[in-house]
C-alpha cells in the first residue's frame, strides 16, 4: 500500500527565446480524468498557434510566446482548481449521505450539467490572450 499525493506544478515561463514548452514538460497536475494528458493536447495546439503567429510576424515573436506562456498557465490554473474539485468529491470522508444526496440532487438539475463540464475539464482550451 502507498499513499496518493496530488502534486501541482507549472514552469515559470513556457518558452526561452525559439523554445516552446507543452505538456509534461510545462506542467504537473493531479492524474484525475486526464487532465494532464488533455493539458498536453491544449497546450501543444497553443504552441502551434503562437508558433505560427511569429512565422508570419518574426518581430512580435516574444509576444507571441509571452502570451502562450500567460494563456496556458491559466489554463493549467483551472485544470488544477478543477482536479482539486474532482479529488475532493472522490475522498471518502467527503462521501457521507447527507452530501451523497445533496449531490444526486444536483446532478438532476442544470447544476449536474455544469459539474459534469467541470469535471470533464471542457471547456479549457477555448482561452487565449
């Protein structure tokens, strides 16, 4: 037996002067739903996206990957709100029947519509500055 810790970590800048960092080389998160995975997907597809805006405007490429850098950091900043969230419900301690129920009750109103989009981390890919 082992114990479970969920770890969180961001590099403090994703690009050095023609270098890009994505995936597990930009960031650590909990292994819930994916996540870590889909973050590689976004931010891959970010890099491509400011990679492609310096080629056509060599002279702004720093802000180019300045803004990827800011864009996917808070990016990986709700992923890991949203693993946090996710661990939470999963804990035993959190799994009495009073919350149980509080809990069924919510996913038959648009409030489960909701916390099933949180916690299927949709919806991250769409920010960019």
């Amino acid at each position: 037996m082992s114990s479970f810790g969920v770890q969180q970590f961001t590099a403090q800048t994703l690009h050095l002067e023609r270098v890009l960092l994505a995936g597990d080389a930009a960031q650590v998160v909990s292994p819930i739903g994916g996540q870590g995975m889909n973050l590689g997907w976004i931010g891959a597809e970010k890099a491509f996206l400011a990679i492609q805006s310096a080629l056509k405007n060599p002279e702004m490429r720093e802000t180019h990957f300045e803004g990827y850098t800011q864009a996917h950091k808070k990016i990986v900043h709700q992923a890991a709100k949203r693993a946090e969230m996710n661990m939470h419900l999963g804990r035993k301690k959190t799994s009495n029947s009073f919350y149980k129920i509080v809990l069924k009750v919510a996913l038959k109103t648009r409030l489960g519509y909701l916390l099933a989009n949180i916690f299927t981390m949709r919806g991250l890919g769409k920010w960019w500055i």
